[in-house]
C-alpha cells in the first residue's frame, strides 16, 4: 500500500507496440487462431480503448491477455508502489521492486505485446487522475482494485458518462472471485452491492492473495470485455466461481434497483 510521497510526481510511461509479422511464406499470422473463434472479431479489439484501474494481481493477469489478444490502447491507473511481497503472483519482477506499479505494468506488458498497442502507465490513482484532468475517457474501464471507495468512485465516473465498467474482485480466503458487467442504463455497482457504496474503508495491508484465483477470474474478465462489443454470447452481468465447489457456481443477471444507493430510481 506504499505510495509516492513527496516531489517531483513521476511522468506516465507510454509504449507503443509493434505487430510480428509472418516471416515465412504462408505462416499463418500471430492471432490466427483467436480469429477462428465464433464471435470474436480482431478488429473491434484492435480499435478498442480500455482505461485499467489498478495493475496489481488481477490488473496484471488481464493485461496480460488484452496485449497478447491485440487490444488498440491500454491505460493503467496505479499509484501503488512494488513490494517484494507482490512479486509471487504479480506481473513484476526484482528490477521492479519499490517503483510504481502502473509505469512497471506498462513496461513489461509491451515485451508481451505482439500487435499495434499503445500502453501508458498512469503513477496515480484513478481519483488523482480525473482530478488533475488526465484524459480517463474509454470505450470500456475494468476496475481490479481492492478498495470499496475506488469501485464506487469508478462506477459513478463511467455510469454517468454512459462507458461500460468490468468489476473483478478475490475472496479474502481466495476461494472465490467475481466480474460483474456494469452498462449504461442497466444495473449498476450500486445496484449489485448497496452497502459497499457507502464503505469508506480500505484494507488492511497484508491481505490473503493467491495466483490460482487471480488466473482464473482475470480470465473471466477477459471474456467479459470480449462479450460487450462482440459477439461472444454472454447470458449473465454477474458470475461468481468457487474454487473448491462445495457452493455451485453463479452467474446471473442483476436488476436495476428502485432504491439504488448510487441512482436512486434508476430515473434517466
Ligand atoms: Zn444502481
């Protein structure tokens, strides 16, 4: 949970990727094989803009995928620092320790990359960003972080200015995770968690964290994002999975709530 103290306030770190071409005649190109997918369209991922807010284990994960898959343009929120502690599970390593999250993330997803990507590294948080008048502006947010405040700050952002959010979060005991699917017009975060839009605490540091659980549901995640703009069927906003099963899984649509904490009657 360190953050930077002090000045001067490090700079975003942007990269811009190049795709690897065949070089043999008649090999087949680098997404070949997800363009044979039913529904999956390479060329709405490639045009897609997705602002990712947080880059710890999940943030990490799913960035992963959106620069293997040829996402356009990648923006990471983060204004975490790495700790030694982090570097089981996620996408940092030794020469990363105690520099910013967000900056890192961006620097070793471009060595993943394999199409046209443009990935920035945003040193803040989110809240700080939109303060300082960063351009937070996307076709779609995902929100991997680990406070109630942030999600709710996210979700009243995005619903008002009509930008599909990806919610996705981990059990403390990391036998569960989720990713909720908040679009315009429809269910909300608050809808989904009435009492979390209230929470003003952040956790404890030294929180239980697994990579199994992190694996599983930033793949979900993936899969979400796909299913917004392509069409990659998806009959749920809300799926839930557990690990060891002794609970089913879940996946459902959640309502609009009369008496949303965030929107009240929903009135637009
Ligand atoms: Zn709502």
């Amino acid at each position: 949970m360190t953050r930077f103290i002090g000045s001067p306030k490090p700079r975003p770190a942007k990269y811009i990727t190049r795709e690897i071409k065949p070089t043999v005649t008649g090999e087949a190109k680098i997404t070949d094989r997800q363009e044979r997918i039913p529904g999956f369209s390479q060329e709405v991922l490639e045009r897609l803009s997705v602002v990712m807010i947080g880059g710890g284990g999940l943030g990490g994960e799913i960035g992963e995928g959106l620069v293997r898959k040829g996402v356009g343009e990648l923006r990471i929120f983060d204004g975490d620092v790495v700790e030694l502690s982090n570097l089981n599970r996620q996408r940092f390593y030794k020469k990363d320790l105690y520099k910013n999250k967000a900056r890192c993330l961006a620097k070793n997803l471009a060595r993943e990359a394999v199409k046209n990507s443009i990935i920035i590294g945003y040193p803040f948080r989110f809240q700080e960003a939109v303060e300082e008048n960063i351009d937070v502006s996307c076709d779609l947010a995902i929100c991997g972080v680990d406070n109630n405040p942030t999600r709710a700050y996210v979700s009243k952002y995005f619903y008002r200015r009509e930008t599909p959010v990806v919610f996705t979060a981990v059990s403390r005991d990391a036998n569960n995770g989720y990713v909720f699917i908040q679009e315009p017009d429809k269910a909300c975060f608050g809808c989904l968690f009435p009492n979390a839009m209230n929470d003003t605490t952040e956790p404890c540091p030294g929180v239980p964290a697994i990579k199994d659980i992190l694996k599983a549901v930033a793949g979900l995640t993936l899969y979400a994002v796909d299913s917004v703009f392509m069409n990659r069927r998806r009959n749920w906003n809300y799926k839930e999975i557990f690990l060891a099963s002794f609970v089913p899984d879940k996946a459902f649509w959640v309502k609009r709530k009369d008496n949303c904490p965030l929107y009240g009657e929903h009135s637009t």
